[in-house]
C-alpha cells in the first residue's frame, strides 16, 4: 500500500461532493427552504449556503491535514521488520 498523500484534486472533488449533497439534504428535508430556493434575495442563498459553503471547506481543509498527517506519520513504521517475541 503505498502513502500518497491526498491531492487537492481529491479534497475539491470531495468538497464538491459534500456541498452537493448537503444542498440536496437541505431541499429534501426543510419545505421552508425549498419554498425560499425560488426567490434569490432569500436567506437561504444570503445566509445558508454561504455558511454551508465555509463549514464544509473547513471540514474538508481539516480531514486533508489529518489524512496527510496519518500517511506521513506511517513512512518509518513497518510491523514486517520488526521481530516477534
């Protein structure tokens, strides 16, 4: 198994995913906001996705650094070397 890290391809495509769902989660299940979604000076466009858009870009920021930080972390650590007792 090789430790590449995650590429910010993988993490946009990710983020992309993650907002799509998440507005797809938003319309299925609140007929308030499918109701605001016609009108573009609602909150919906001014408030909820904005802040959508920010949650998920530091959700995806910070599962990049974990998952890189996992990989690089496991370089020098091979359980086959070592000798069992």
């Amino acid at each position: 198994m090789n430790n590449k890290p995650m590429s910010w391809t993988v993490a946009a495509l990710l983020f992309a995913m993650m907002m799509t769902f998440t507005f797809v989660l938003d319309m299925a299940f609140s007929p308030s906001l499918r109701h605001q979604a016609a009108s573009i000076h609602s909150d919906l466009w001014r408030i909820a996705i904005p802040s959508d858009l920010v949650a998920d870009a530091i959700l995806v920021l910070a599962m990049r650094f974990v998952f890189n930080r996992y990989r690089s972390g496991r370089k020098g650590a091979d359980l086959k070397t070592h000798p069992t007792s």
